[in-house]
C-alpha cells in the first residue's frame, strides 16, 4: 500500500525541471540554425555548386530553398521552444548530409571548422532531444498540460 502511495504522490519529472542554461543552450541552437537558413538563402549560388555534384539541376533549386527553409522555421522552432522535438528531427537529415556528405569533401582535419560545427550542432540536436525543451518554452507553457495535484483527488 505505502508503494502505491508513493507512486501517485511522486512529482513527475519532465523537461521542465531543466536547469536554466539548458534553456540558454537551446535558444541559441535555434538562432545559429536561423542564421544558418538565412545564410543559404544568401550564398545560393555555394549551396547549389554544392548540390550539383551528385543530383539533377531541378532537384538542386528545390533542394538548397527546402534546406533553408527548414532551418530557417525549424530554427525559429527551437529557439521559441515550440514543438521543439518535431523540429529538431527535421533538422537531422540535413545536418548528418552536412557531416557526412558534404563537410569531409573538405577533408578530415582541424582546421575544417565546418566540419566540427556540424558535428557539434548534431550533437546537440540528440541532447535535446533527449532532454526536452526546457521550462522556458512554448511546449512547456502553453501545450503541456496541467495535472491536478495528486492531494486534491483524496
């Protein structure tokens, strides 16, 4: 009986018990991809040479816009913390792309920093998509249902 008791009495833990640089980390994830997005839409021309090694020149226009596209929304996704789990997986195809295809093109070395923000970025999509979004999000406040107190029901 005294475990069933503490079952229902145990508080749950969700991304909201996140400690508050988790949040910062996150908002600033979402703002890099923005000015990433916003940066392909800038340099089409590198984001089609790109591209245009390996696809058809149709498939290239709509590839480099739906890049920056994703992670132009998806960034803003992130940072504002609204459906940040959908979000991140949408960034996924483009960045493990980016960390397999196209940065080692460059060649594996240190001084390939492209290479290692991508890894880093990647890295931290897992991370949060492990952890949540935060206490400061839109998913949190507004899509997070609120569960009555286990006492009221007694």
């Amino acid at each position: 009986m005294s475990l069933t008791q503490e079952v229902n009495t145990s508080s749950r833990v969700n991304s909201a018990s996140n400690p508050v640089w988790m949040d910062g980390l996150r908002i600033l994830l979402g703002l890099f991809l923005f000015f990433k997005g916003i940066m392909f839409l800038e340099h089409t021309s590198d984001v089609f040479y790109i591209f245009s090694q390996s696809q058809d020149v149709l498939d290239i226009k709509r590839a480099s816009i739906l890049t920056s596209v994703v992670h132009i929304v998806g960034g803003l996704m992130i940072a504002f913390g609204c459906l940040t789990r959908l979000a991140l997986l949408c960034q996924f195809p483009i960045l493990i792309g980016a960390v397999l295809i196209v940065n080692p093109q460059r060649g594996v070395q240190v001084g390939n920093t492209e290479l290692w923000l991508s890894i880093l970025v990647t890295c931290l999509l897992l991370f949060f998509m492990i952890v949540g979004p935060g206490r400061y999000s839109v998913d949190n406040k507004i899509l997070r249902q609120k569960h009555p107190e286990a006492a009221d029901s007694e």
